[in-house]
C-alpha cells in the first residue's frame, strides 16, 4: 500500500492502483453491486479530459509538457488500457462526482509516470491540472450524452438500418403470398404477407428518425456550466473550444447549450433519448411477436412462415424447434422498458434544484439500453429474419375466411352480406358457396367480387352499392 492524500486527509491505496485517495474513499463508500460504468462512458468521459487538455494547453492554463502528458494518458484510456483503475460502483454520489475524480486521479498519476515522475507524488494534479475548468457537474451530463450520441449514431442506428433493409427485402419476397388479415386476433379481411412486413420496415424507417432527433438533442451538452450552470472557474472561452473539439473527434454536432441552468439541473434530453430507445423496443417487440405467432406450430399453430432453425428447443420432446432468437429480442425489449422507468424516475426524483443527483444510475441504464437494442437488431436480422420462409398455411385459408365477405357489402348491402357470413360461419360453407345459393350472383361474378388480390388494395373491389 502507498499513502494518497485529498481534501480530507491520507488514504491507503494499493500500490498498484493509479487512482488516488478520493477514489478510494469511493470504493470503501460504495460496495454495492457489481455494475460498473460502461466502456463507452469511461471513452467519453476520457475524450473530454483530453480535450480539455488541449485547450488549457492552448489557453495557457497548463504547462505544454504537463499538458502533453495528461494527452497521452487521456488518449490510453479513451483505448481501454487503464479500464481496470475505472472501479467504482454504479451506485455511488449521484453527481458522479467520484468517478469524475476516479478518472481525474487515474490520468493525472498515469501523466505523473510519463513525465518520470513517482505515482501519489501529485507532480501532475487530479483538480489543478486534469479537472481544470471542469466541475463533475457537467463534465459527468456530457459524458452521458457524448457517450450516447455516439452510440446510437454510430452502432445503434446501422444495426436497425440493416434491419429495416432485410425486412424490405422479405416484403418484396413476400409480396405475392396473399393470407389472411387478423384484428382483434380475429380473422380479417386478405393481406399480402409483403404488406404485413413492409409494416415491420416501416416501424424500423421511423425508429431511426425518431433516434436522429434524439442525437441531436443529446449532442447539446452541459460542459461549461461548471458547478450550478454559472460557469464559474473556468476560461470563457474553454467550454466552447472543448466542444469542438469533441465534435471533431466524434463526427457529431456537439455544441455548448444555450442555456446551463436547464441542462445542468435536468437529464430531459437523456429521458427524451431513453423515450425513443423505449419506443424501438416496443416496435422490435411488436415484430418479434408477429414473427413468432405467423411461425407457430408447425402444425397446430399458425405455420404461415417457417423460421430458421438453430438449435433444439426442449430438453424432453424431440424434435422440437422453438422461435429463441425472437424470444431474445422479447426479453432485451423488456429490459430496455425497465431501463426508460429507471432514467425516468432518475430524472423526476433526482432533478433538485441546480443539479440531478441520479446520473450515473441514469448513464448505465442508458447505456446499456443502446448496447442491447443495437445487438439485438444484428442477430435478429442474422439468426432470423434473413431466414425467414412463407409457406401455403397462408394462402390456403384465405377462401375459408369469413371476412372476405366485405367485398360484397357495395354489391348487396352490408346486412345482406352479414347475413351470409353468420350462414357460412353456421354451415362450415364458405362465404363463395353461401353467395352462390342465396344471392342471384353467378359464379363468374363471384370471382371477380371475391378476388382476394384485389382486397389488398384501396377501392371497391365489387363494384355499386347494393
């Protein structure tokens, strides 16, 4: 053990620890769970470091060689290599102020050791130096926001990009298999199996618009507000230079706010993300269900599509395959919902005054809400949908259907064709056959009126009204 000092007095630190005493006080605080920030966080939070560096270099408040240093190793934990000094529980202070001083501590003795010099000694500072015009209390919104800017725009939004495109292409495949409609989980009227998943495209097309909005929100960030929003103890021109760099580093549009005090004392734009994350996974939930409903059976379900087969389903019948990639994107969709109840709860309750002090619990779930959400999209794209086969179960029940009968509510009136599917439904006949003993339509007439094809699109297919 060494002997590290803050504020509040000496600490034992292992020695082979690069964080300092207040990081270790943290440790000693918070043993709680085994959840921890995520690697994009901790790339985040480095990447601010280091352009921080950069521009008190710059601006004259620090050294060129110190500053140089605390590049470097910014730089070795933006790439992973000092994650194992990154310890601190999730559950902690709620401004985050202890892994604000985590990473302050881990860089400033990591630099101390560039520049030869002995780690604890403080050659280069964790608040002097590496925390300089920076308070936890924006430094730690930014990161969250950096973080998941850059992970829905770069991972999550691709990911539901191919998958919009495979379910586009299994439209177009599908599109001349014509089944039946259900609402109310009840036979309705016909559908080509191509419209049902062109449906499915769509909820992907609109998910990424609604996340592009969501990046940009994020991408206005808290850095420069400093302790309350006033932005006091740093250089005027320190949080604007800091920006762009980030935005040059990360290829979003990441801007100082116009306003501190709201972005500051709230996490509205991480909730309004988180909202959006909620509503992908209801949409990727919806398909998924209608995914493995249309594949159910095979022979006592629907079995109107046949999906890939990847690994035995039961341990005690044989033979039995089980719908498991769709039943992995229902459970991520489940946690993910869970997620957007805690960054909401986090932001109502933990919002006080001039400062959230619920943010890093917000920042996990967040986070981890990007990360599935974009892995999930990948496999269920791989494993399933690309995989995907239409069968005749479709097809084949379109003229037992009942609903079918809408076409000849122009042609005979509606209570005329009621009349026949309560017949049809009574009878076991089909509605065709029904309409074919009780109404003066020939057959010739009925297959025109009764043309599924044409019941997939707007319009009358029969003709007058009755």
């Amino acid at each position: 053990m060494r002997i590290e000092r803050d504020s509040m007095g000496e600490m034992e630190v292992p020695d082979e620890a690069l964080w300092g005493a207040q990081t270790q006080r943290a440790v000693r605080n918070f043993p709680i769970s085994d959840l921890r920030f995520s690697r994009s966080f901790i790339r985040a939070l480095a990447l601010i470091k280091r352009s921080a560096a950069e521009v008190n270099e710059e601006l004259g408040g620090v050294a060129p060689e110190m500053a140089t240093a605390v590049k470097a190793a910014a730089q070795e934990a933006m790439d992973g290599e000092l994650d194992d000094h990154f310890v601190l529980d999730i559950f902690q202070t709620g401004s985050g102020t202890s892994t604000n001083m985590n990473a302050n501590e881990v860089i400033a003795n990591r630099a101390t050791q560039i520049l030869g010099g002995e780690v604890g000694s403080r050659m280069v500072h964790p608040n002097d130096h590496v925390n300089r015009g920076q308070s936890s209390n924006d430094v730690i919104p930014t990161a969250i926001q950096v973080a998941a800017a850059h992970g829905i725009a770069m991972e999550l939004v691709p990911a539901l990009e191919r998958l919009q495109q495979a379910l586009a292409d299994k439209s177009a495949a599908f599109w001349d298999v014509i089944k039946t409609g259900r609402t109310h989980l009840q036979d309705a009227t016909p559908i080509r199996l191509g419209q049902e998943f062109l449906g499915h495209a769509g909820q992907m097309e609109r998910a990424v618009r609604r996340l592009r909005h969501a990046v940009d929100e994020l991408c206005e960030v808290p850095l420069g507000g400093t302790a309350v929003g006033t932005g006091i103890g740093r250089d005027f021109e320190f949080s604007e230079k800091v920006c762009a760099r980030l935005a040059s580093s990360t290829g979003l549009p990441i801007r100082e706010t116009e306003n501190h005090f709201q972005a500051q004392s709230t996490l509205n734009a991480v909730t309004e993300a988180s909202g959006v994350l909620n509503t992908v996974a209801v949409s990727m939930l919806k398909i998924a269900n209608d995914v493995r409903w249309l594949g159910s059976g095979p022979r006592a379900g629907f079995g109107e599509i046949a999906l890939p087969e990847v690994q035995p389903g039961s341990s005690i019948m044989p033979g039995k395959i089980n719908p498991v990639i769709a039943e992995s994107v229902a459970q991520a969709a489940a946690q993910v919902m869970g997620n957007h109840v805690t960054v909401t709860i986090a932001d109502a309750q933990g919002s006080n005054f001039e400062l959230n002090v619920m943010m890093p619990v917000a920042a996990y779930n967040l986070l981890q809400s990007i990360d599935l959400l974009a892995a999930e999209a990948d496999n269920f794209r791989e494993q399933c949908i690309e995989g995907l086969v239409s069968t005749q179960r479709g097809p084949e029940t379109v003229e037992q259907g009942l609903a079918i009968c809408t076409a000849l509510a122009p042609v005979i009136g509606y209570d005329a064709a009621a009349a026949i599917a309560h017949e049809a439904s009574e009878t076991g006949e089909t509605v065709r056959q029904v309409a074919l003993r009780t109404t003066e339509l020939g057959e010739a007439a009925l297959e025109e009126i009764l043309d599924a094809a044409k019941m997939t699109e707007p319009g009358f297919s029969g003709g007058g009204g009755g």
